[in-house]
C-alpha cells in the first residue's frame, strides 16, 4: 500500500499535533475557478492560524497524497481525467493510474489511513429528496457509520431531504452534534426543523463526545454541525425556491447519481448569481476554525489521560 504523506503532515502527526483532512471533491467538483482553489487554501490557511495543520487530500496518478501542495490543488482543479470518488471508486482510481477528488467518504478513508482523526468540510451528502424511490443516498453516510473520522460541517448540503438523513444516521449510530444550536444547520441557512442530538456549548465538550466514542470503541465518525453565521445566512425562502427550480432542472436533463450534487450546486450558483457560492465559501472558513479549536481540545484531553 502506497500513500504519500507530505513533510508536515508526517511531522504533525509524529508529534501528535492536531491535523485536520480536507476534501477535493470541493476543489475539483463543488466550485467553480479560481473561487475553488483559492477557497481551498484558504481554508488551510485559517486552521493553521487556529493552531492546527491542514491536510488536503487527493489521489494524482493513481497515489494518494494527504497534504496536496498548492500546485497539486490547482491541478486537481484543471485536471480533465479527475474523477469523483467515494468508496466505490476508491479501487477503480488507485487501480488504474486516474486522479481522484475525494469526496467526504472518500477522504474519511485515506485520512483515517493516515491516522487522522479530523476532517472539514463545507456540507456532508445524504439522503436525497424523493431517496425513498430512487435509493439515493450518499456514501457519506455509510461511511460516517464505520469509519473513525470525525466530520465537522454545515449541516447536510440543503439539496438533501434532511429528515430522512437524519433518521439514517440514527440507524448507523452516528451522533449528530450542533455546536451552539438545538436544530439541525441546513448548509446555506442556519436552521432547520429538526434536532440534532446534543447542543454543545463548547469545542472542549465536543472534544469530550468524540474521546469517549473513541474510548468505548463505538466505531464510526461524530458528526458535528456548526450553523453558518447569520449575516453570511441566505433567505432560507429564496434559497429553497432555488433549490426545488435546480432539481427540477436536473431532473428534465436526467443527470443522475454522482453527477447529481455538483450539478445541483453549479446550479444553484447560476440562479442566486454567485450568492450560493459566497455562503459556501464562508461557511467552510467557519467550519475550519470550530474544527482546529475542537482537535486542539482533543489533544488536551488526550495529554491529560
Ligand atoms: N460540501 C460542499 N461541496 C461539495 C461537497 C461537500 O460544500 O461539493 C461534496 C462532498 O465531497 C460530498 C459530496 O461527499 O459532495 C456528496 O456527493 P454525493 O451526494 O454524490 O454523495
Ligand atoms: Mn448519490
């Protein structure tokens, strides 16, 4: 088995400094250029200034790299072989050479391979809308059932029949924690109608939730939601609206399955005119800072064992 760990990355993880894994799927699939790439260093820029080091993960030519330099991020958002990768496509990509945007499942895999134990990123997949028919639900999930990773997010990416992803994470036994809030974020908007599992009011107690998962071998992720912030928030009625036109647009072009979420989220992009894009931007860069704070506390709580 071969995984490319960068210098620092490798260093980090030596020392048992916090390190938190972020996607490309988001990079080559989720936002258009140069918004992606600048957005993707970025983000590694506000966990470095939170005291954490970033890894952003892909696979170029077939080899798996946890710590992307800048030149291997924009290639993954030029390259025109790169393909969409979950579980699924874990074996085709490293098997036969291709390169390979991560996506949440996909990046919980190799971080978890390279024994990180934190990941960021903007919003997780789920269950689509109208997934009682057509069995559309991401391999996020699955994943966050099994694999030790934990993910911090904006929610479920607001295209996804919440509800029902809910209810699966419930099966799967994945604790979905909203830091600061009683109800589920919804990606570009702060709320829903739904609860989460526990309201945290602190990175410390998050810190806490996912030690003792990790201490009573209850394998799988912790989901934790961070609501973006009100003033960078949509109109929930607006942002709703878009999202029911993109879908019925996907769905009179027939796209389906994977191609499904970055159609939807391009979409989305065109008929807010670049307002969807700019909450997406802003909530990753919020993610990132609740992300490095709770591996910070994490490794606090570990040092004192
Ligand atoms: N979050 C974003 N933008 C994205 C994604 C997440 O802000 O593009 C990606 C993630 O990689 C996630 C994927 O795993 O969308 C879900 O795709 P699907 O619904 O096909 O499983
Ligand atoms: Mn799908």
């Amino acid at each position: 088995m071969n995984i490319k760990i960068s210098k620092e990355v490798k260093k980090a993880l030596k020392k048992g400094e916090p390190v938190i894994a972020l996607e490309s799927t988001i990079i080559s699939f989720g936002m258009p250029y140069p918004q992606n790439v600048e957005t993707a260093l970025n983000v590694e820029k506000v966990i470095r200034d939170n005291g954490a080091i970033p890894a952003t993960i892909g696979i170029i030519n077939g080899e798996p790299i946890i710590g992307l330099t800048k030149e291997e991020i924009e290639y993954l958002a030029h390259s025109k072989k790169v393909r969409k990768c979950s579980r699924r496509d874990l074996p085709i990509i490293l098997g036969t050479n291709l390169d390979g945007a991560t996506t949440v499942s996909g990046t919980m895999i190799l971080a978890h391979l390279a024994g990180i134990e934190f990941f960021v990123t903007g919003g997780i997949g789920g269950a689509h809308k109208k997934a009682n028919l057509s069995f559309d639900i991401s391999a996020d999930l699955e994943e966050l059932a099994k694999t030790n990773v934990s993910v911090i997010c904006a929610g479920p990416k607001a295209i996804l029949d919440l509800g029902l992803t809910m209810e699966i994470l419930e099966t799967k036994g994945v604790p979905v924690i909203g830091y600061k809030t009683d109800y589920l974020p919804a990606f570009y908007t702060s709320t829903s109608e739904f609860k989460v599992d526990y309201n945290a009011k602190n990175p410390l107690e998050i810190a806490k939730i996912i030690k003792a998962k990790r201490d009573y071998k209850l394998d799988g992720g912790v989901l934790i939601t961070n609501p973006i912030n009100k003033k960078d928030s949509l109109d929930p009625e607006v942002i709703n609206k878009v999202i029911n036109e993109a879908i019925l647009d996907m769905e009179k072009e027939g796209i389906h399955g994977k191609d499904e979420t970055p159609y939807l989220l391009s979409k989305i992009g065109e008929l807010t005119k670049g307002d969807s894009l700019e909450a997406n931007i802003k909530l990753i860069l919020s993610n990132a800072k609740l992300g490095a704070k709770i591996a910070i506390e994490y490794k606090k709580l570990n040092e004192e064992d």
